[in-house]
C-alpha cells in the first residue's frame, strides 16, 4: 500500500458507489475524520432471508479516536437507516436538520439507544467546528423536507457535498434551494464537488413537486362518487401534504395507513411541516363513520413491498381496510429500479379485485436533479474536481460525461469505488489505497452473521431443497441400530417418488456398510461418504443438487 500523507485531505467513500442505498463517506485530514450519512441498503432478490445492508466499518472502528461525528444531509432510509447498528459499536454525536432529526430519534427510541447517542440540531446556514473540519449546512429541495447540501471546510479547501438534491423553483413547503450560498462557495474556490448522480442520464430539469397537484386535481374531480386509495413513499411529505390540499378542496377526510406514513407524517404534523387543514386526517377508527367517498386514504406500499398496507389490501390480508370494485387506486410513484415486479403484482392483484388503477407518469416527480439542474450547479460551484456520488456505475458514468460537457479537465473528473482512499495533494488527486468495503447483512436480530457461505446454503434450499439422513449407530460397535430414514424437502414429493426414495434409502445403506466393511467408523467420513454417494445418485436421476444432510443419532444401549 503507497504511504498515506496524515495532513492531507482523504475521502473514503464506504458505501452509495455500488448501488443506489448505504451511502456513507468518511473525510479525513490529520486527527479528524467526519463521516456523511449513515445509510441502509435494500436486500438484493437473492439474499433470501435478509432484512437490508449497512456499510462495512471496519475503517472506521479503527480509527474510532479520530472521529468528531456524523453529518446527515437528510432523513430517508439509505441515509439513516444504519445509524442504530452503526451507533452501537461507534460513540460519536449525530449533527443534522430537526425533522432528520426527528427521523433518526425514531428510530434510537425502537432499539432503546436515546440515552447513549449525543445528538444536535443543526439549522440552515449554520456552520460547526469538528476538529480540523468545519462543516456548514445548506438549504436544498429534495422529496423529503429539511434536507441539506454541506460545504466541508478543511486547511485542504472547501469540498461541496449537495446530497440527495433537485431544484424546485415552487416548493410546495418553505423556500428554494439555496443557490446563492452554492454561488458564494465558488467565488471563494471549491477544491472538489461530490454532486447527486440519481438521474445523471435524464436530460432537461426536473419538475415542480406542484406539477403533482394538477394531476391530483383532475383525480379527485373526475372520481368524486368514488373512494381514493393513493400509495405514494411515507417520506414524500410534500406530496402527502397536496393530498391533503385536495382533500380539504374537495371535503374528504384523509386517514393515513402503514407504520412508516404514520411515522414521518406523524413526526412532519409534530414540527408543523403538514397543515392539517382544520382537522382533515382522521384515525382509523374513523374510518366507518363517513361513506367512501368522502374519504381518500394515503398508504404505504407503492413499491410492492409484501408487507406494505396497500399490498396487503391487495391480498385481503389487511386487517381494518377491504378493496371493493368501485375504488380508485392511484400510484404516486415511479417503481425503483428491481421493484417492477412486485409493483406489478400489486396492480393486477388489485385489477381482480375490480379496482380502478391509476400508474401515469404525471401522479409523480422525482426528488432528484436532472442534467440541466446539476448543470448549473456546476456553472455555480465551479470546483476543481468533479466527483460523482449516489447512483449505480452507470449513473455515476453519465456523471462523469456530463461533467466533462461542461467544461471539468477529464482529469479532474474522479470515479470511485467503495473502499477507495482519494487522497489530495497540492497538484492532483489520485487513489492511494483501499479499505475494507462491503455490505454487512442485518437478518433479524443478526449483524454480519449471515455471510455468502450461509447465502449459498439458503441459495440452494431455494432451488433444490433438502434431503436428510437420518439414522442411528450404537457408540462403540459401530452397529446400525435404526434408520437410515430419509426426509425431504422442497426436492421431490415423497408420496410421488416412492421409487426413488427407496432407490435412494439402498444408496446410503451400501455407502454406510462400505465404510464399516472397511473398519471406517469415524462419523464423519460415513457422513462424506453418504453425501457424496447420495448426491451423485440424486444427480444422475434428476438433474438436481438439493442439500444432502446426513445426521447421526449415537446410542450406547
């Protein structure tokens, strides 16, 4: 590994350079290291079981002494929803925006962590001193309030992190991005900007959040007779607050279904983001004592989500809400990226039913900024160096491209990977080294127990199933006192395969009694023996690889 410089700038990104989720970049310099967002990441479809992901910290565990705290630019799950793992093995303080805030303390009450992690509320405009680092929060617009670009002061030079951004010009709550301050920062010299890459391949801006409420205008007019179902994410408190809009306007009351939309608005109605509009929401209970039409519930499960309340409408699962064949189910939503499956599961579960499903274009508007918007970011940063952040590898690349339209030296214009070490020096940038990088995986109450060894097992019992062996030896004879009994699962129907099953029980008996015929007693190699002998039968009959699990019961009678 090249020798590391202590007084010189580093960033560390350890997660949101892979995949869209566990964003988390360490900046160092000297003694100080601060770390920007604390994010989960969603299981991929074949880590079966798992819950999410969250950032490996080995680096930071470390480096534990140097660090002056989290920066968090805004409260969605790929960017606080590892903070109560992560805080449990790191002691630092949380600096962020109040309803991030809010989010983050949520969830420290859950897992019963409020008393152990310091945490502070940072407003607009406000800089902190963290070691050598001084850190100064900027108003931005993104599809949840409060969020917030950073400007990183180090003796280095000032690096630009927007976060998760887009510029709406009409907010539909409090003000614009602040693009004056973006302005200011280039006057006095950006050493490097770390910008939103999420729709780096769209080309023109992108919409007002209020382009929203026309389309939800023409709904709730055209279906006035019927009632409203609309899923939209419980993060989107601008969009749930035109819902409300639209409601008072047309005199529905709005009751509010899944735990996170309880959660966010709940926390958004606390802080006076959401104006209720003289008592428009109304609790489930109230549900009963107005007719459907008079009615529009917002939920969760826009993206398919098994667990959502809008799928569990769909499956007749839930427990206080029915679909009739008269409602109107609009998806406020764009389905992310691997989600179009489940989402379309959803709709045609609910088209059975009978339901009106309403997927158009115009029911939603990304939180992030298009090419044109990420543009003029740069014409106003002007930072030495470009360097793409939150998005997959091809988003990051059409980052790059469009970087360098603009006007940024190729060689400015920085790709990373999780784990690399992007040190500065007076004249360049470059990569010196690498850290430990990865997805620790959270199953249930586990973290980091589930590693690609236990994924390859569930792998195969999701394709193959299970055969087990089972029988049972006397301890110093060697003599085979019952069994062998062979039990599967998820690999053929017992009842339909007798005659394999047979063929299979004769199988493990001639590879048990080989291994005693040559005095091999030991129970690990009869096992070996019957698993290997058993898989190439299985194999030969079936063109199939279950698990072989040969047990064996030790008896001293």
């Amino acid at each position: 590994m090249k020798k590391l410089h202590k007084d010189r700038l580093k960033i560390i990104p350890l997660g949101g350079l892979e995949c869209v989720g566990m964003n988390m970049t360490a900046f160092e310099y000297g003694d100080s290291i601060i770390v920007v967002d604390c994010g989960l990441a969603f299981p991929e479809d074949d880590m079966f079981g798992v819950d999410f992901v969250i950032p490996d910290i080995t680096y930071l565990k470390e480096n534990a002494d140097k660090i002056k705290g989290f920066v968090i630019t805004h409260g969605h799950e790929d960017h606080i929803g590892a903070v109560p793992y992560i805080f449990k093995e790191l002691k630092t303080t949380i600096y962020t925006t109040k309803l991030t805030m809010t989010l983050i303390e949520k969830k420290l009450e859950e897992h019963e962590m409020m008393k152990t992690v310091k945490r502070r509320v940072i407003k607009y405009g406000q800089t902190i001193t963290l070691g050598d680092f001084r850190v100064e929060f900027i108003k931005t617009n993104h599809s949840i309030q409060d969020a917030a670009a950073l400007a990183i002061y180090s003796p280095a030079g000032i690096v630009v992190h927007t976060g998760d951004f887009k510029i709406d010009y009409t907010p539909v709550y409090g003000d614009i991005i602040d693009l004056q301050r973006f302005a200011e920062l280039g006057k006095k010299g950006v050493l490097a900007l770390l910008c939103d890459s999420t729709n780096a391949d769209r080309p023109g801006f992108t919409p007002s959040e209020r382009t929203v409420g026309a389309t939800l205008d023409r709904i709730f007019n055209e279906y006035k007779k019927r009632r409203l179902i609309i899923a939209t994410f419980a993060s989107n408190v601008d969009r749930v607050q035109q819902i409300i809009n639209m409601a008072a306007k047309y005199k529905r009351k709005v009751c509010l279904q899944g735990r996170s939309m309880l959660s966010v608005i709940g926390a958004a109605i606390e802080l006076g983001y959401i104006d209720d509009h003289a008592n428009t929401i109304i609790d489930m209970e109230e549900l009963n004592n107005y007719s459907p039409e008079k009615v529009v519930l917002i939920t969760t499960g826009s993206q398919g989500e098994g667990m959502a309340a809008l799928s569990r409408m769909a499956a007749n699962t839930h427990k206080k809400v029915t679909i009739v064949p008269n409602d109107v189910v609009v998806f406020s939503s764009h389905p992310i990226p691997g989600n179009e499956k489940a989402v379309y599961n959803t709709v045609n579960a609910l088209c059975d039913i009978g339901a009106k499903v309403i997927l158009e274009d115009s029911t939603h508007v990304s939180g992030h900024a298009c090419q044109e918007d990420i543009k003029l970011i740069y014409e106003l940063v002007k930072p030495k160096y470009a360097i793409p952040v939150h998005g997959e590898r091809h988003h990051l690349r059409a980052h790059a491209e469009l970087a360098a339209s603009i006007g940024i030296d190729k060689k400015n214009i920085i790709l990373l990977h999780d784990g690399d070490v992007l040190e500065f020096s007076e004249k360049k940038a470059e990569v010196k080294a690498q850290v430990p990088c990865g997805g620790v995986l959270v199953d249930g109450l586990g973290v980091g127990d589930v590693g690609q060894t236990v994924l390859r097992d569930r792998h195969r019992l999701a394709q193959d199933g299970i055969v087990m062996v089972v029988l049972t030896m006397e301890a110093y004879s060697g003599q085979v006192v019952a069994g062998p009994d062979i039990i599967s699962r998820g690999f053929v129907y017992v009842k339909e395969a007798e005659g394999l099953m047979d063929e299979a029980t004769d199988v493990v008996i001639d590879a048990l009694y080989r291994c005693l015929d040559k005095n091999q007693t030991g129970w690990g190699k009869i096992k070996n023996a019957i698993k290997e002998d058993l898989s190439d039968f299985i194999w030969k009959r079936t063109n199939r690889k279950p698990m072989i699990l040969p047990i064996i019961m030790e008896t001293t009678f």
